[in-house]
C-alpha cells in the first residue's frame, strides 16, 4: 500500500502504515473511551451504610453525571460511526491525515474530562460550555481530515463520488463545529439548553440516514 | 455488505459500516469491561505496616466486593459468549440494530460502578436491588435486539432457523430481564438472597447449552 | 468451526464460538491488564513542589512498588506467551474449556490488586503471601486447561504430539503452582526471599526454550 | 512461521509466536495508553459551585497537566508510527526480539506517571528529568530492538535494504537517546527549555520523512 515517495510540494507524501492498522488503533481508542467514561461517576459514600434514603438522595445527587455520561457515550457511538463511514471512503492515508486523524484522537480521548467537569459542575456556565467547546474542537478535526481529503483527492477511495463526498464535508462543518459552538454559546445564558443541545445533536445521528437527508 | 438503501417507512435502513467492525468494537468493550472491574477494588490502608492481623482483617472486610467482582466477571463473560451467539446469527445490521446494539453496550459499560455499589454496601436493600436492575435492563438490552432480528427476519443470516431463533427469544426473556427483575425484588426482603440470584443466573449460562435445554 | 453437537456424559459440548475470538478476547485482557499495572502507582504528594531532595525522597519510597510493577509487567508477557503457544495447539474450544480459560483470565485480571498490595505492604507476610497466592492460582488456571485438553485430546490440534504435550502439561504443574507456592510460604520467612523467587519464576520463562530445556 | 528450532549458541533461537500477535498485543497497549493519559487530569474541586472565575482559576492551574498531556499523546502516536516502520521490515521473531520489545512496552506503559509527575511539579528540575530520562529509556528499547536485527539480519524480512536500515538505526539513537538526554539536562538548568525539547522531538517525528531528510 502506498509505495510511492514522490514529493513535490504539497503533494500527499506516503506514510508507510497502512489504512487498516490506523484504523485499529482509532478504533481501540473509541472502544475504550467509551468504557472508561463511566469510571468518572465514583460510589458515593453514604455515613449509615443500610439506610436506603441516604443511598436514595447520594445516587439522585449523581443525576448530572450520569446525563453527562449518556449523551458522552452517544456522542462516542456517533463519532466511532463517522469515523468508520469517512474510512470506507479514504483510499489511501498520507502523513498529514495520520496526524490529522491522530488530532481527532486526542479530542476524543480527553472527552471523559469535559464530562466529569461537566457532571460535577452541571450549573457552572464555564463547565458547561467548556465542554461543547471540545465536542468543537472534536468536529472540527473531521472537518480537517474532509477538507485535507477535498484538496488532495488522489487520496480518495478510486469509485467514491466527489459531489456526495463535498456535499457531506459541508454537512460535517453545520453538524459540527457551528452546531457545538451554538450549545457552547447556549450555555452562557441558560445551562440546561445546552444540555439539550448537546444531546439533540448526538440524536440527530442516532436517526437514520434516510430520515435525516429528506426533510 | 448491505448497500441497497431502500428506506420504506419501517423498512431496515442500510448503516454503511459492516457487522464485523461492529463486533469488533463490543469484543473490546466486552474485554475493557472484565478488566475494569477489579479497579474498583482499592487496597485497603493499614496503620501497622507490617501487621498480619491487622492486614487480615482489611482484606476480609473486602469480601462482598470480591464477591460482587466474580459475579459481575462471570457475567460479562455470559454477556460476550450470548453476544457472540446472537451475532453469529445476523447477517446485515440496520441503523436500528446499531443503536440497539449501542444500549447494550451502554448498560455492560455501566456494569463496574452498581458492581462497586453493591460491593461497597452489600447489607444496603437499594444498592443490592440497584444491581439487579441494571442487569436487568442490559438483559431486555438483548430482548430489544432480538425483537427487532424477529421483526425483519431480513437482517437474519440466510440459512437461520427462524423457528429456534423464536424459541431463543423466548428463553431470553424468562433468563433475562425476568430473572433479574426477581433479583432486584429479593433484594428488598433479604439482600444475600438476591447475591445468590445473581450468582445462579450467570451459573446458568455456564452450564453447557445440552444440560440447560434437557429439563 | 465445532459444528457438531454430541453430548453423551463427559464428552466435549460444542460451544458455537470460535477458538478465534476467544483468543482475541484473552489477548485484549492481557494487553489492557499490562497497561493498567501502572496506574496503581500514584504521583506521590510533596509540600515543597519545587524541592528535587523532597521529591527524590518520595519517589525512593515508591521503590518497592516499582518491583512490583516490574515482576508482574513480565510476568503478564509470560501469560501472553504461554497462552498462545497453548492456544496453538488447541484445535476446538468446548463449553468447559472455554470457562477454564475464563477462569484464568478472571485470575489475571485480578494481578494488579496483589501487585499494588505487595508494593504498598513490601514488608508484610502476608501481602507478600497473597501475591504468590494469587499467581499460583493463575497458573492453576493453565493447569486446569491442560488437563481437559489431556483429558479430551480429541479438541487438540490434529497434528499435535501427544506425548510433548504430556511433558508440557507436567512443566507446567513445577513451574507453576508449585514454583508460586514455594514463593507464596518463603513469604512467611523472609519476604525479599519471595520478591526473588516470583522474580526468579518469570525470568525461567523470558530464558529462550533451548536454554531451559537443556539442563 | 518459523518453524526451525536450530540453537547454535548466539543463533536467534525460534519463539513459536507469529509477528502478527506481537504486533497486536503492541497495538493494545499503545491504544490503551494514549487513552489512559487524560485519566492523570483529574476534575479540580472548587468550593463555590457556580463560580466562573474560581473554576477557571482551577482550570488554568492545571495548564501544566495539559501541556504534558498534549507532549505524550503526540510522543505515543510516534512511537506508535515508527514501531509500524520497525514491524513492518522484521520477518520473523526470536525470543530476544521478543522480550526487546516487551522492553519497550514496559518503558511505553509507564509513560502515564512521568507525565503526570511533570505535570504536577513543572517546576521541579528532578520531575522534568524524570520524564525525558524515562523516555531516553523507551528509544532505547528501540535502538535495542534495531541492534538485534543488525546483528541477525536474517530476521529482517527478506527484500530489506541493509543498508538503509543501518542509517535508520543510526538515526534513531542520534534523535532517540541522545535527543531525550539532552532535554533530560536541559531539565536541571531551566526547565521550560526542557519541556520545549520534548516537544520538539515529537514535533520532528510528525513532520513528512522526505522532509526532515531533505536538510
């Protein structure tokens, strides 16, 4: 895969890794992102250890988190499914889509911080937009492969269609960065909408395609 | 793999991401999960350093959160081997199925924090009861999944038994959801008992399949 | 893979799993259980944060959990090797063997509780103990599946030697349960006499084969 | 694969283990760690809940945390990228290659506590050096790995060129080792500088290779 070294200016320079190992790696960092979110919600400690409405309000107590927790845990779901249709149409990967990829990782990585901050401080506008900000930052990196895969379309899948594959990058910039950047906005003036932002664009990835694209 | 994209109303819906990739984000799931679990188990500070005693009884105190990890160990395996299981059953995934597959994965991740709940206070009726719940809600994760393979036995792999996969169903509903939800009602009138549910049901799905199905 | 289903008293059950994916699934709990090892080593705490004599000081006493770390690190690449080098030769999985494995997983899994235990306690019998406890235990686990392999050598691998399998599972009762055990009652004399021994037992395994077979 | 068990003393000795598993149990724990690392970033606790300016008071205390972080997921994902070029050149594995590269997965899995040492003291000159001479160690698993191969070509993969593998080594101890080393001293006359070193040769490892050997 990719053996030749040509490299005139600007021109995609071969990587020497192939697409399908690149592939499992950002695949083992979804997988385990994913699972380690939840270790962020701790067991609460509870002074008279049998009395359930003490556990009762400790857990109720913990409700933001776990909001937090499930609308991260879609919002993985949502990026491992993206991640996967963009591969299916990458042909081959130059060394600036590995690192631009490699950017997506370190966003996903360190989304289990923005949900903890998140979950511990759901009424805290900073908190609460900080992290729409990395879900920004996140979308933004897919805009960057999509647009790297724009400019230099050698690196294309050999059948895919250019205009679908255009028509999709400016979809990812709506859905994306600008629709995060609205939630993070949101939460400035009133928090619980940009709950509801957040987990609304995670839903609109759950529909299905179909649904989506007819208006 | 499934690139026909008719979208009738109700009709499965092409995902565009094949089913061994889908498989090969819950196995690492699955695998992060069991290995997790045990991290919930801290070790146990003692004053006297190098007291036998004293190290003894801390790690007797220990005992209900080793017997929370086994039972909750043995039963990600469960989870795995019946996931596999059903797996080898489909032969397309729909957005649906996806997404159903995605809540599974959801309450198994969930898994480590009522394990540590439960393991922390194991006498309290709403953290033992708690537990069974949880797993009772990954276990109608499975039913869902199968509902939907029963109602678009088009996403069935093509030489399936349509009839034995019913049958399936059916017992996945009784040792499933059922069975956990009278756990988590046990819970309420005598804790251990609902451990000792909990445990019966992950031995089980030990069992060979030819001594479970002879009565 | 393992079609049949035979299920006279005492013979093999077909599982419905391929040998495949349980070594991906074992793998995956190596390669996350070498990981985490590190975790239970925590940055120690300093009031002086800019004084490298205080911090040069903490970090000296984190020394013995640096051992511990060590020992086991190699002693989970031991498992690893083991493990494939058994799984080669194993030509179907049933139900029984597919829970010993299991078994011998939950008992890795379990490695870095005992390995944050023995470091934090370094000096304690029984800390120490409980360590090569837990790995005689593990080796157990290898025992336990030979012995089913020996016992139903219809799952071996086809072209498989019956009779250097016979000496392998016999290697593996010295350098295994017994070698732990030996460490595990040093512990009770001489605690840094069992460090050796466990340190001793996983440098046995990293010695290429040649040179351990030849006396 | 590898068959041969020939032993003549100094002879690579056969590991009866295929590249392909060593390569992915490498994987794992690359994946693994790069997740890992966010986890050290633990959420600050701030008294006034709702408070913007005490939490980002707390947030920009931990800049140290993420300047850290951000070094060693880039370093991961080179070490990452050049363990590939490495594997992709080896054809087959002997028991020293092995344990070399369990060597270098032992120095990659600590990688978690340097950078979190850093992170929490970047102004102690002991704790900087920590971090750079840990990874002077981790290239020198490399070189290491390299050497054997130098020294028994006959494990290189049979079209290799000898000699641009002699350069390749050459170079990685002139920007592996000694690069590290010299951030390491850096760290005992002004830290910063050390910090910018590390970053550095990162920073140089994710620029194109015809870039950096073009001078």
């Amino acid at each position: 895969m990719s053996v030749a070294t040509e490299a005139r200016a600007g021109e995609p320079v071969s990587l020497g890794v192939s697409k399908g190992r690149v592939e499992a790696l950002s695949d083992g960092v979804f997988a385990i992102v994913v699972t380690l979110l939840v270790l962020e919600i701790k067991v609460p400690h509870v002074g008279a250890h049998d009395s359930v409405r003490a556990l009762a309000g400790a857990l109720l107590a913990l409700a933001p988190k776990f909001v937090s927790w499930v609308i991260s845990f879609a919002t993985v779901c949502v990026i491992w499914l993206n991640h996967h249709r963009l591969f299916s149409r990458i042909g081959r990967l130059d060394n600036a889509l590995f690192w631009l990829n490699a950017n997506l990782l370190l966003w996903t990585s360190f989304i289990p911080f923005p949900t903890a901050l998140m979950g511990d401080y759901p009424g805290n506008r900073l908190a609460v937009s900080f992290y729409g900000t990395v879900m920004a930052l996140m979308a933004l990196a897919f805009v960057l492969m999509r647009w790297r895969l724009h400019c230099h379309d050698r690196l294309l899948q050999d059948g895919a269609d250019r205009e679908l594959f255009r028509q999709g990058t400016r979809r990812s910039i709506w859905m994306g960065p600008v629709a995060y950047g609205i939630g993070a906005s949101l939460a400035w003036v009133f928090p619980p909408a940009a709950f509801a932002c957040y987990a609304a664009i995670a839903i609109y990835f759950v529909l299905p395609r179909d649904a989506r694209t007819k208006p």
